[in-house]
C-alpha cells in the first residue's frame, strides 16, 4: 500500500471556524491532491501540488486554499468552514512513470 | 457538462455471473482511462487501465473494453464475487499533472 496518511480521520467544526487537513506521504511523489466526495458528484478536484510550493486549483475550489513546503506534507485549509463543505476529503498522491494516483483513507468532515 | 458519465448508479448480479459496468465520456485529449474500486469508509484503490493504443486490457478477472468511436469504455468482472461488491469509478486521466476526473460511480452487489 501507497504511504498516505490523512489526519484527522474524522472531525466535527462549527460554521466559521478555520479547519486544516493534513495529507501525509511516504514515497516521495511529487504530486499531491486533494478531492472531495459527495452523494451525486463523484470525486472531485480542489486543488493540486505539482511540488514543493507549487500549486494549482482544480474544479471545487472556492472556499479553500492548500500549502506545501515539505515533498512529503500537503495542507488543505477551509479558511471560515461552510455547511456546504461537510463533506469526505482525499488526499492523493502520484508520481514517477505511473499514471494512477494513489488515495489515502479519507478525512470525514462535518460542519455544524 | 460532465466529461465523464456512469449512468448506472446501480448494479446487482448473482455470484459467479459477469458483471458489466459501463461508461461514456464526451471529449478526451489522452484517450487514459483508469477504473477505481471504493469500499466504504476506505479511499478508492486502483484497479485497471486502458489507453487508446489498446481496446481491450484484461487483468485476471477484470476486462476493460475502450470503443473509441463511440467514447464508451465499460468494465467486465467474471466471475463476479461478493467481495467486488463496492463503487466502481470511471475515470478519465486529466492531464499532465496527473489529476483525474471521476464519474459519478456505479454501485455493484454481488449477490451470493
């Protein structure tokens, strides 16, 4: 199994509050993204890392902002956290000459 | 307009009958195709590819068919086990940075 660690697995916030998502990684890939899933959409794109303080918005990304200063740790941050972001977050990772993406376990986020 | 369309949410077939899970996409600049598996509360796992040099790619139980012309790709599982019972995505290789785009997922139940 691919080295991704998520944390928290599980958090519930109030509206307003700042929320910050840790995605952690093992094998050194140099990209880094983070999804959303909800009933109806699929998975989809919030923003990605393409390398260490290199990052670009994907479809969903209003609301958010993400940081990466080490290889290995990607950031997700709802800076005033929404009813509308209660949602499963994850983290992937790729890299090297494969073209799948490997997924962590999911943060489940709930906001109040 | 969705780029990639699962318009099965759902799917049931008895155990040891082949499982065919299908897929549309409108337009694809890489013709790469990849199919992810979820169990619930897990991160979706990797599961087969296609690309368009290719129309069929076959891995033990999984067959993955790509018709270009009619930009349907679809996803046999024989024999179906209960134990493939989960979500199944389609998805569409998006690009140089590796980012994916899912389909909504169908749900299969392999009943024994």
């Amino acid at each position: 199994d691919a080295g991704i660690t998520q944390s928290p697995r599980h958090k519930v916030t109030e509206t307003g509050t700042p929320v910050t998502l840790r995605c952690h990684q093992t094998e050194n890939h140099r990209y880094m993204y983070w999804y959303r899933q909800d009933p109806g959409h699929g998975l989809r794109l919030i923003h990605y890392s393409y390398g260490v303080k290199d990052t670009d918005k994907g479809e969903v990304s209003d609301g958010y902002s993400v940081s990466r200063s080490k290889t290995e740790d990607f950031l997700l941050t709802l800076e005033s956290a929404t009813s509308s972001q209660t949602s499963v977050y994850f983290c992937a990772i790729s890299g090297g000459l494969q073209v799948e993406a490997f997924f962590g376990q999911g943060t489940r986020l709930t906001v109040v | 307009d969705q780029q990639v369309k699962q318009n099965s949410p759902s799917l049931s077939v008895q155990e040891g009958r082949i499982s065919i899970l299908n897929c549309d996409y409108t337009n694809s600049m890489f013709d790469y195709f990849l199919w992810y598996k979820k169990y619930p509360a897990e991160g979706p796992t990797f599961l087969i590819s296609i690309s368009s040099i290719k129309d069929k790619n076959e891995d033990g139980r999984f067959t993955v068919f790509l018709n270009k012309s009619a930009k349907h790709l679809s996803l046999h599982i024989v024999p179906s086990q209960p134990g493939d019972s989960a979500v199944y995505f389609c998805v569409e290789y998006g690009g140089s940075q590796g980012n994916l785009i899912f389909g909504k997922g169908t749900k299969l139940s392999v009943k024994p």
